[in-house]
C-alpha cells in the first residue's frame, strides 16, 4: 500500500500544532486478499469506529490524543500486515472491524515521528487490490462515498480517502443522526463515480475532502464527495 498521509483541512493555522496521524492497517494475506471495495469501506467503517469510541471522547484514554489528532491536519496512513505481523498489530490498542472479508485495525493517533515498532516496520507499498466483479448499487440508507473518477489511486490511498469521507460525514451530522447512523452498523458503500454525477457531486455543496498531495496526486485534488445517508432508512 501507499503511505498515506493526505489532509482534510489545509487551513494553515494547523500547520503551528503538533502534527498526528492515524493509523489503519490492513490484512493482506497473500492467498486470500480482499477485495478493493470492501477494503475501502472496511477502512471508512474503522474511521467512524475510533471517533465514535467511547474511549476517543470525554475523559476516555483516547480523548487526548483524538482531540490533538483533530486540531492539527488530518492525517491517515494506511499500511499492509499479514501473519505474525498482523498478529501483533492486532495485540496493541485499537479496534478491529470487518468487512465481507477484509480486516481492517484502527489505531489511536500517534506523533508524525512517534509509530510505536510493531507498526513502523510495516509495509507502505508493493500491494494493490481489485474487485473481482463491478460492485453494486449501493442499499437504501446507506451513506455513499463517491470517488473521483479522473484520479488513478492505489488502493492504500483510497482508503486513506475513504476514511476521510466518512470522517467529514460524520463532523457534518447532529448528535441525533450520528446516534442513529451508530446504531444501524455504520452502513455505507464506496463507488466511483461517473463523470456527470461527479460534477454534480462537486457543485452540491455535500462535503468533499481535497487532499494535501503529499503523495499520489496534486495538491488541492478533490478526492471524495460524501452524499448523506436516508436517516430514516437506517434500520431498513
């Protein structure tokens, strides 16, 4: 996977604070990798995990470092594991959560230059992912995670990407719809999107996360707009 490190907000005030990253690690095991699509909205699902963890807010044992994380620029790295690897990535702090088949570990922020051992010897390249089938419509209720369908993105980044989608998905919700959206698992899906939708997309005023282009593409690149789930269809 790529190494990751993309921006949500490029506000350059943030810039002046202690730089955090978050960071995802998927497991690839080489006879039996997951598809691209389910990694990708196994990867958004773990972002909407950590920040909706009780120990990611108030006086919990994250609180800190969620909070520092989330004042400074918004950063996600995503990495590889397989075996033993992912077996001991799997032993530190962090939330596990799973797809049709992917895996995915989210880990509370660490410093830029602070990757505790376990995670910093990890892969950050090598491996891609594909989808064996195009994948469906997504089902009623679901929030939807558009990607840019001019960007050529491996799938780490794309993750990465994801991830930040859902995040300004969820800072845009009110306390009740967050609850709700909780309750129901999270439901969302991951397309790209065609090039007239995209365009729509842009101009709807839903949220869209413009990278920092430290890696993979330029800087300012819109990367994904997040539509809204049905609130009311959350349980269907």
């Amino acid at each position: 996977m790529s190494s990751n490190e993309t921006e949500i907000d490029p506000a350059d005030a943030r810039d002046t604070k202690p730089q955090f990253v978050l960071p995802l690690v998927v497991r690839i095991e080489k006879t039996e990798p997951p598809a691209r699509t389910d990694a990708l909205e196994t990867a958004a699902r773990a972002v909407l995990e950590i920040l909706a963890d009780e120990r990611s807010t108030g006086d919990g044992e994250w609180a800190e470092a969620m909070t520092d994380w989330q004042d400074a620029r918004i950063r996600k790295v995503v990495r590889r594991a397989r075996g033993a690897e992912w077996r001991k990535a799997a032993a530190l702090p962090g939330i596990t959560v799973t797809g049709e088949a992917a895996e995915v570990r989210v880990f509370p922020p660490v410093p830029l230059d602070g990757w505790p051992k376990e995670l910093a010897k990890l892969q950050v390249s090598g491996t891609d992912l594909d989808d064996p089938a195009a994948p469906g419509a997504p089902r009623p209720g679901a929030a939807t995670l558009w990607l840019n369908p001019d960007l050529d993105m491996s799938a780490g980044k794309s993750m990465a990407q994801a991830g930040h989608g859902a995040q300004l998905l969820w800072w845009e919700m009110p306390d009740a719809d967050r609850k709700a959206w909780r309750e129901a698992g999270f439901p969302l899906a991951v397309r790209t999107a065609g090039a007239e939708r995209w365009a729509e997309l842009t101009t709807s005023g839903l949220p869209v996360v413009r990278d920092a282009g430290f890696t993979e593409i330029a800087p300012g690149s819109c990367t994904v707009v997040s539509e809204f789930p049905v609130l009311g269809s959350l349980g269907d």
